[in-house]
C-alpha cells in the first residue's frame, strides 16, 4: 500500500525527535501501520538547521502554507506551539482535507472545539496523544482502554518542571526561587517559565483529559488554576511529618452537581505510589468504576518520548484513513452529537480536605478558637501538630488537618480565625487529597 505521506509545522526539540524515530523505526512502524509513514516536507523559519536534520530527501520551506498547498500531504503535524499561527495553519490544514497530529496542548484546550468541528465537517481526522504527558499515552487510555468504564475521577502529576522542582525543594531542602534559578541553569525550566510555574500548563492539559472522561466540550476557561510559586519548604517538612507529600496535582472528578477541574498544590499521602513520582517524570491515576484505579507513568516531556506520541498518532491515522469518518474514533471519545453540558463547577463548591498552617501566640486556649471556629463553620479535624515553641519564643506554628468539607465553607472559616488577635501571619492553606 502506498505509504502515508506528512508534512511536519516546525522541527524544534519534538520535530527532530519524530523525524529521527521515526527513520531508525521504519521498518517496525510500517509492519504496525501496514504502510509506510513518510515524512516529505518541513516547514521551519530556521531553513538551514531543518536541512541539517533532515537531510537531502525531504523538502524544506520556510512557510507552512507550502505543506497545505501540496497535494501530495496526507497529514500535517503542528510542533509550533501557542494559539496563533498554529490555530490559522491548523485550520488551514483540516480545510485544505488533510489529517491534523498536534502537541500543542494550549490550542485544544482553548481552541479545541472549533477545531473539531471543523475536522468533522471536513471528514478529516485530529489527534493530540503528544499534547498530555508526552510519551505517556493517556490520551489512547482514556478514549479507548478505559472505554467500558464510567470515569469517577483522574488526579495526575502533569507537569515535568514543577514537579522537579517540588522534588528538590523536599530533598534539598532549598527554596522554590533556589530550584527555579537551578532549573532554568539546567535548561529543565523555560527561560520564561510562568506557563508551568503558575499552574496553567498543567491545565490545559488536565481540561483535555476532563473532556475525554467526562464527554464535556474543552472549557479550559472554567478550570481553576493555582501554581507553586507561594509554597514553602517549611509545608514540605511538616507535610512530611504528617505522612504527607506535596504535589500539583491535575484533578477531575465527576460529582452529583457536575464536574470539578481544578489544578492546584496538593498534599497526598506518601505512601500513595503517586506521591513517590520524583524529578520531571509525569504520572497519571484515573479511577473508573469498572477497572477501580489505574496509574500511568512516564516522561512527560522530551524530544523523542514526545515523539513516540506523535509517530503513534500518526499510525492510527496510517490505519484508519480509508475508514468511513463515522466509524474512526471520535476525538473526544465521546460521538460528537453526545457531548454533555454537566456544569464545570465553580471552585467554591469543590469538596476536598485541607491542611492549614497558622502562626500562633503561643498562649492557652488559641487552640480552642481556632477549632471552635472550624466547627461552627462545620469543619472537622483529622489531625492537630503543634511545634513546640523554642526556649524563649512567644509563637508557634500550629498545623490542622481537616476531612472533607465544602471550600466556601473553609474561606469562610479561613477569614474568621485570620481576625483572631492571636494569628500573627497569613494563615497557609493547601488542599489534600486521598486518593483512595
Ligand atoms: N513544560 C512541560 C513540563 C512539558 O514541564 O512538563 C511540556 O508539556
């Protein structure tokens, strides 16, 4: 059979990766896909370094529009990245009839649904396996292992960089400005690292796993979004000391009153196998009501584990491209015409348990507002640290474990005890989760 021919949108870090497994693979991905997978054209602005990586054989332009306009293109895969000109070429691409592999993670969760409409309407297919924790391949899980399953929840480590950092602030014990500049020094952390520092890389990709769960659209504008930049060592430690581990966690859950997508620090017990996820590894747990809960764990990043996404995308597309467009896989698992309107709900009526720090006047009966409060506002105590106040000292850290309740609940509490006279700093809060 006449082999599937590609044309790849930029040949960065993951592009030289796809081209190069891809060469070395050949023989065994044409064996899988029953066809050869051929890349024919590269577009890159920097012409001479995507002529050194490829050599001779394959066309090289500086213009993407030139692999939409060729006839010859089967499939195009965007490695840009960001919402601009990969939006435009993408659009372009599925117009023109061809078959779209992206990574770009940020684009379909903001974008995603005007790209599938699109592809739909243009019998073309769009996948996005390299989009959510690269070599991982959660995306194939969720839309197809998983799919006898009703999805109860998924909690996963999806950022590489913030969970290295997380890991060296814990073994290290340095602060979270100390990790970042090492990081960055390292070339782990991008030079401007706010997409994963603040959180929202990890949601974009936690928005596209919510919707495959769930059959929701991708809102990835309702998701809540917190990073790692206020935490401290010192909630590390006394995480620790509490059997504890701090993580961000991408979570979902579906719930009586809708879905929760949130991103955020987390404390999870550490003797959870997901808490022992080091470095810039990536992990993924997914609870379903048929299989119970399974875990995925891998590089989440990376030229060629990348690549091993992508080159996967690209033989289901060498498989399934003479198939009838109604009998391929939908892209968000779900048909198209049976995506649900459950409500992504709002952060104050998320459920989960919290661990407090508070700084105390070390005086008798603060213990006792403080909880006093917490129970008026129907907040009960899973666990109570107090350090010991040093020889001297007239204060103290004071750390409350809670179990489950309501997080409007907990502002409200939060606000109450911060007015006692005997808290004397901003009271820390980082949610917990069981994962049981
Ligand atoms: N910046 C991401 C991370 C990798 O640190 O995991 C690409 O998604």
């Amino acid at each position: 059979m006449k082999s599937i021919k590609v044309g790849l949108l930029g040949i960065g870090t993951v592009g030289r990766g796809t081209f190069e497994v891809l060469k070395r693979n050949q023989e065994e991905i044409a064996r899988r896909a029953g066809r050869g997978i051929e890349i024919i054209m590269v577009a890159d602005l920097d012409v001479a370094r995507a002529r050194e990586i490829v050599g001779s054989g394959v066309q090289v332009v500086a213009n993407g529009q030139d692999i939409i306009d060729n006839p010859q293109v089967d499939v195009v895969v965007e490695l840009i990245g960001g919402y601009g000109i990969a939006k435009e070429l993408i659009l372009k691409a599925i117009a023109a009839g061809k078959h779209v592999v992206t990574a770009n993670k940020a684009l379909i969760a903001v974008h995603g649904t005007e790209i599938f409409a699109a592809a739909k309407q243009k019998g073309v297919m769009v996948s996005f396996e390299a989009a959510v924790a690269g070599g991982i391949p959660i995306i194939k899980a969720l839309r197809e292992g998983l799919t006898a399953n009703r999805i109860q929840w998924i909690a996963g480590i999806i950022n590489g960089t913030t969970n290295f950092i997380l890991s060296e602030m814990r073994d290290k014990g340095l602060s979270f400005e100390a990790v970042l500049a090492q990081a960055q020094a390292l070339g782990y952390a991008e030079a401007d690292p706010t997409f994963d520092i603040e959180g929202i890389d990890a949601a974009h990709k936690a928005t596209i796993m919510a919707s495959l769960a769930y059959g929701i659209d991708v809102q990835f504008e309702r998701a809540y979004v917190e990073g790692i930049t206020k935490l401290q060592g010192q909630d590390i430690r006394y995480a620790e000391q509490m059997g504890y581990r701090l993580k961000l966690l991408g979570i979902s859950k579906r719930v009586k009153n809708g879905i929760e997508l949130r991103v955020h620090p987390c404390l999870v017990p550490s003797k959870c196998l997901i808490a022992n996820v080091e470095g810039a590894m990536n992990a993924v747990m997914v609870h379903a009501d048929a299989v119970g809960t399974t875990l995925y764990y891998g590089k989440g990043a990376g030229s060629e584990p990348t690549a091993s996404a992508v080159i996967a995308d690209l033989v289901d597309m060498a498989r399934m491209q003479s198939a009838d467009p109604s009998h391929r896989v939908p892209p968000l698992a779900f048909q198209s015409d049976q995506i649900g309107d459950d409500p992504i709900l709002d952060m104050s009526s998320v459920v989960t348990s919290y661990y407090l720090r508070l700084r105390v006047a070390d005086q008798a009966g603060v213990l006792a507002k403080v909880t006093g409060l917490l129970a008026q506002c129907d907040i009960s105590i899973d666990a109570v640290l107090q350090r010991a106040a040093s020889e001297g000292e007239s204060q103290t850290d004071l750390i409350i474990l809670t179990h489950n309740c309501v997080e409007k609940d907990m502002n409200h509490a939060i606000a109450e005890i911060q007015k006692l006279s005997s808290i004397l700093a901003p009271i820390v809060r980082i949610r917990k989760e069981e994962l049981s």
